[in-house]
C-alpha cells in the first residue's frame, strides 16, 4: 500500500474511501483563481509562471478537499513548444496562427526531444508543487492525446464539426498518420519528463475523441494513446495511468491496453462502463458536470454511482470538466458527499 489513498485506489486496492477529484478543479469558479490569473495578465503567461501555476494547482486541495492536485497548465503548450504560435482570445479560447495544412507545415515543427525538452516551466511547476502537496495528497501530470491536439494543430482553434481534420482522415488520412505520430513522440518524451519531476500519475485527455466515428477510432486515436502507455509502462510500471475519451460509448466493447483507469465521461451510463469494463479497469467519474448547480441533484447523482460502483474499483469524478459559474460551495459539497457515501 502507498500512502496515497488515490494511488492505491489507481491500482484497484482497497481504500478506507472512495477518492474523488474534479477536471479542470484548478480554474475559473474559484475567487483564488481569478486573481492569481488576473495579476498573470495572459493566460500564457500563467503556464509560463512556475510560482503562479504551483499556486493555482493547490488552490482546489486547499479550498475544495480534493484527493488529489492536478497541475496547472494545459494541453497546447506542446504543440505551442513544437513551434506554432498560439494566443488565447477571451471568449473565444484557443487559436493557432498558423494551422498545419500540409506536409511542409508539419516539417517545419520541433520533434521529440527537441519540443519535449523546451517545456521546462512545466517541470518546474510539477517541482514546487512537489514541494508543497501533503504527503498523502497524489499530484495527476496530463496531455492531450495526439488526436485531440491534432485537431487544434488542424483546425486552428476549437471546432464544432471538425471538418478540416475529418477531410484529412478521409483523402489524406497518410498525412493525418504523419501528424499524430510527430506528436506521439514529443508526448512520450514529454510524460517521461512531468514523470522523473515528480507526478504521481497521468491523465491523458482525449477530450475530441467523439469526433470520430467508432469503426476508425482506434486507428486515429485509441492506439496512439496505447502507444504512449506502453512506452510509460515499460520504463515507470509503477505509475498509474488514466485515459479519458469523452464520448466514446460505441467504441467501449473494442476498449484494449496496459493502462489502470478509464475515465467515464457524463453521457455514459456507469453501469453500462462497470459491466463492459468494471473488470479490467478503475473506472473515474461521472456526474453530469451541471449537476453542481443544484446540491440535491449532486447527492442523488454521488449516491447512485456510488451504488452502481459499491465503493469498489472506482474514483469519483465529474464527466467532464467543471464551469466557471459553479458556486464553490457546491463543489465543495460535491466532494464532501463522495467522503461521506463511501466511507467504510
Ligand atoms: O484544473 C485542471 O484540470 C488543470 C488545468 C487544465 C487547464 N486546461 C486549464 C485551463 C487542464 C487539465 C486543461 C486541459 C485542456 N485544455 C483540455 C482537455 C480537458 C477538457 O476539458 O476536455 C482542452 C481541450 C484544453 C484546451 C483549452 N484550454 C480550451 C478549449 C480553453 C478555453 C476554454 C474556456 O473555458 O475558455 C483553454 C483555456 C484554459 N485552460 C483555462 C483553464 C483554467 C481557462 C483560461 C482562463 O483562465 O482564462
């Protein structure tokens, strides 16, 4: 047993109690947040800030009582560090200047070691929150998976039909391939090197993954994630690792690899999940994020999962992440109720 509830819970050992964390807990609905962010100016400029980002990371730890702290940080540093410049646009999110449209487009990009190793305020983030987590609090490391930062690459900012990426999947699907597998191999470089600064474990999102159609989502998606696993597994087996498709109900019967935890997004029921997956994996989640608006419907949404999940095998989670307009006390009940139905 480690000395982490969350860690242990990970690898399917037994916990006093069910461990519960929120996606995007660092973020927006906390005061705390906002003012670090506001004194950050850029977005950017708070990923760049090692100091400022350790201290929005602890802030949900602190404030809301979650088992564990996820980095501050976010997906597009890395395509950010491969070369393509990115701003981020209030109200509007991400954008990309200068989007990949061809092979030359992607050439002109660092690769490997070269990307992986210039996202160095990551690594020091991941240092000096290492310094400051209780002991028996876990610190989550993340990336996107190749495909969701493809279609960022592809798109230049966030789509609703992704239809620049699909296009490519369909008439050029060679280049897509060349694509993701550049970014496959900064991202392995890149978990290897949160994991030797001191996370505990990795979440990879795939946060687009519903974009794809089931009969091509292995090729696209699922085995550049599985990829990434086994090269982590192999060198750190004893960290464990959660993938998170959000939307991928019709791909759960194909679900395959060396991974720990599967995250459930909110539109897919948790018995269904358990049923198909319960035996192989952890599963994470899955209260419809909204639900945080009203305590009642939190406590009916935690009692149920934890019913379905009979506190065995299972971290509580929101299925996706939380909004900006979510009271904190709301979240704070959210975690509380976790504690408290699934204490033994
Ligand atoms: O608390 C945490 O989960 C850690 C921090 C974190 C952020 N982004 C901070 C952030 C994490 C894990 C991410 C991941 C991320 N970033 C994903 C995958 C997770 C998911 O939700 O599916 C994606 C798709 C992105 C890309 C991205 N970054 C978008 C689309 C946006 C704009 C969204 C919005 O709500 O405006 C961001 C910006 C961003 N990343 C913010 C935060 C707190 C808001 C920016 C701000 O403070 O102004």
């Amino acid at each position: 047993m480690s000395n982490k509830i969350f860690i242990d819970a990970c690898l399917g050992k037994e916990t006093p109690y069910t461990p519960v964390w929120m996606m995007r807990q660092a973020g927006r609905y906390l005061p705390q947040y906002q003012k670090v962010r506001q004194s950050a100016g850029d977005f950017l400029n708070l990923c760049h800030d090692p100091k400022k980002a350790c201290e929005v990371s602890l802030q949900p730890v602190d404030i809301v009582g979650v088992d564990a702290c996820i980095m501050f940080s976010d997906i597009l540093v890395v395509p950010n560090e491969m070369g393509m410049e990115l701003s981020f646009i209030k109200g509007e999110g991400p954008k990309f200047s200068a989007p990949i449209a061809f092979e030359s487009d992607l050439d002109k990009l660092l690769g490997g070691d070269e990307a992986a190793s210039k996202i160095t305020y990551v690594y020091e983030t991941i240092r000096l929150i290492k310094e400051q987590l209780a002991e028996d609090k876990a610190l989550i490391g993340f990336t996107g998976s190749p495909w969701t930062l493809a279609t960022y690459m592809i798109e230049g900012q966030g789509s609703k039909t992704y239809n620049i990426c699909k296009k490519m999947m369909y008439t050029n699907p060679q280049l897509l391939h060349k694509i993701l597998t550049k970014i496959t191999e900064v991202v392995k470089l890149y978990m290897e090197k949160q994991i030797q600064s001191g996370i505990d474990v990795v979440q990879i999102f795939d946060s687009w993954a519903a974009a794809i159609e089931p009969s091509k989502y292995d090729e696209f998606s699922w085995k550049y994630m599985i990829e990434i696993v086994d090269y982590l597994k192999e060198k750190y087996p004893h960290i464990p690792v959660i993938l998170f498709p959000k939307g991928v109900v019709g791909f759960l019967d194909k679900v395959y690899g060396n991974f720990d935890v599967f995250g459930v997004d909110w539109s897919t029921p948790m018995a269904m999940a358990k049923e198909k997956l319960g035996d192989r994996y952890v599963l994470q989640g899955n209260m419809e994020p909204c639900r945080l608006y009203s305590k009642e419907a939190t406590t009916e949404s935690v009692e149920a999962l934890n019913i379905i999940m009979e506190g065995k095998r299972h971290i509580f989670n929101l299925g996706h992440g939380i909004l900006p307009d979510v009271p904190v006390d709301h979240a704070k009940h959210f975690i509380s109720e976790c504690h408290r139905v699934s204490a033994k």
